[in-house]
C-alpha cells in the first residue's frame, strides 16, 4: 500500500504556449471569462485589435480621428475596409428611416440604386455604453460571418516507387482562396444589429439597436471594399500603394455619410462618456437591472463589462 508520507507527484505546469483557458480555469482571475472553446474567438479578436491599432497608427492622414477606419488582413476583400463615425444632433432620423424602407421595397435597377444609398449600418447610440463596445460588436460580427474554404487533405501520397502511410485523422487544410461571409440576415449591416441584441430576434434587434425617429445619436457603419493589406504595406519609397486609395475610399464613403445623416460629426471617443448611453434601456434589454441593488465600487464598469462580454461571446453560448 502507499504510505501517507508519500509525496505526491506535483502537478505538471502547462507550457507557456498552453491553452491560456486551462490555465485561468486553475487559478481564475476576477472579472475575467475565459475557457479553452472561447480562445479562437478571443485570440481572433485581439490579433484584429492589433491590427486595428497599427493601421490606425500608419495609415491614417490628420483628423481622420473622427472618421475612423480598418482593413485587417485577415478579411475577405468584400469586407476588408470598416468605416465608423458618430454623428449626435442628428435631425433627420425620420427621413433616414424612409429612405430605407423605400430602398428594401423598390425592386430592379432603382431599388439597387436606392439600396447602394444607404448601403450603412445605422446604430443607436444611446445603445452602445463604450466604444470598446461598438468594437467587439463589428469585430464579432465579421468573424461568425467568415466561413473559410476548407479542403481536405488526402489520407496518403505516392512518391516515388513507394507510398507513404495514410494519415487515421486527416486535418483539413484552409484553401488558398479567401473566406467567403454567411449571413443569417439581409446583409451584414443587419447582422450587426443582431450581434449587439442578447437574443437572435431580428426585427428586435432593428427596433432595439437601430435607426428610430427618435435618434439624436447616431453611429454610422459601413463594412466594404478597400485596399488590400499588401497594396497598404508595399510601394516605391515606404509607401503603400494603396495609401492614396485608402484616403480616396475614405473621402467617398464619408460624403455618402454626408448626404444622408444631418448631423454634428464628433469623435469615437464620445461613446466612453458617462453620461452618454441610456442606462434605463441598456439595463432593460440586457437584463442589467439586478446589478443596481448591489451597492459595488466600480459599478458602471462591471456593467460595461457585462454587456461587451454578452456580445462578444454569444456566438458560443
């Protein structure tokens, strides 16, 4: 029999390129969520935040600030340029939303027309409590709408006179070309409504999350076309090629946002203002009320947290 006094083999200590979920599901950090099945979604998240800041940190010409944009490599040419701006004051809202309902209900030529118009997402923004928010929300939607090609290995190749041993399990392989985007909605404007809402109710998430007569804050979004990573990254004297067609897609998309939102263009960084999200909505549609009873130092801050965490792993739960 083993003795009492037997020590007991320690516990072997994962690698530091272990899965950070098992980890932190030994010794969990407060305030912090991870499990193994979670870390492709956030590791994706912080490569694209990564490059989110180096792009915003080379490419961008003064006073773009408030006109923000990306192209993180990683997207499909489709989707690889995201413009975001705030507008407050806004006082067409109304004729915003007509505009819309025309577009979807007018077929052919002009309803394309009209459609390409107001080709945007448009977002409440008393809806959205941080711009860590507004970021999660764009982030998670483009990476549950990627679907890569996948081809398969083959179990076994010849070379030569012999063979070699086939493979009991095959690994697929990502194909060459790029992720194409699935959409559970019309397009992935809407699918980004549908992030930001707990639940998969599209016509809540549009009557929640979206465009009401009633918006005076308004966060405008398009997820299109741009240059590629490698034309932004590569050209004759350090400079991308790209880099002048990026400022020229820019300045496009921001006079299409000109013509159709009358409103006072401000910065990004005005959705961290405290004062700024509807809290007695914001607590109703994400089940928030209960945390106010608790009378706990740093309360607006575990509710932000609560809310940006919902979005960014409700694909998973």
């Amino acid at each position: 029999m083993r003795s009492r006094n037997a020590k007991r083999k320690p516990t072997p200590t994962p690698p530091d390129h272990a899965d950070d979920g098992w980890a932190r599901a030994k010794d969990p950090t407060p305030g912090v969520c991870r499990v193994p099945r979670f870390q492709p979604l956030f590791e994706a998240l912080r490569a694209l935040k990564r490059d989110d800041e180096r792009e915003n940190h080379c490419h961008h010409p003064p006073h773009s600030h408030r006109h923000g944009d990306l192209h993180p490599p990683t997207l499909p040419p489709s989707v690889n340029t995201v413009h975001i701006a705030l507008f407050e004051d806004v006082s067409n809202a109304q004729a915003i939303r007509k505009r819309l309902i025309q577009a979807a209900t007018t077929e052919g030529e002009e309803g394309d027309r009209l459609k390409a118009e107001v080709d945007f997402g448009f977002l409440e923004g008393r809806m959205l409590v941080s711009k860590s928010h507004l970021l999660t929300a764009i982030q998670t939607t483009l990476l549950n709408a990627l679907t890569p090609a996948v081809v398969p290995s083959s179990a076994g190749s010849a070379s030569g006179s012999g063979s070699s041993t086939p493979n009991p399990n095959p690994t697929p392989a990502l194909a060459q070309t790029p992720p194409q985007l699935l959409t559970r909605s019309h397009n992935i404007h809407s699918e980004l409504l549908l992030t930001l809402s707990p639940n998969n109710n599209i016509t809540e998430s549009i009557r929640r999350h979206g465009l009401s007569d009633q918006t005076t804050s308004l966060v405008v979004v398009r997820m299109g076309p741009g240059p590629t990573y490698a034309e932004a990254q590569e050209g004759p004297d350090g400079r991308g090629r790209g880099q002048e067609q990026n400022v020229d897609s820019r300045q496009s998309v921001w006079k299409e946002m000109e013509e159709v939102v009358k409103g006072r263009l401000v910065e990004l960084d005005q959705l961290d203002r405290e004062d700024h999200p509807d809290w007695a909505r914001v607590d109703k549609v994400y089940k928030l009320a209960e945390m106010n009873q608790l009378k706990l130092p740093g309360l607006r801050q575990r509710k932000i947290d609560a809310v940006i965490n919902a979005v960014a792993i409700k694909s998973v739960t």
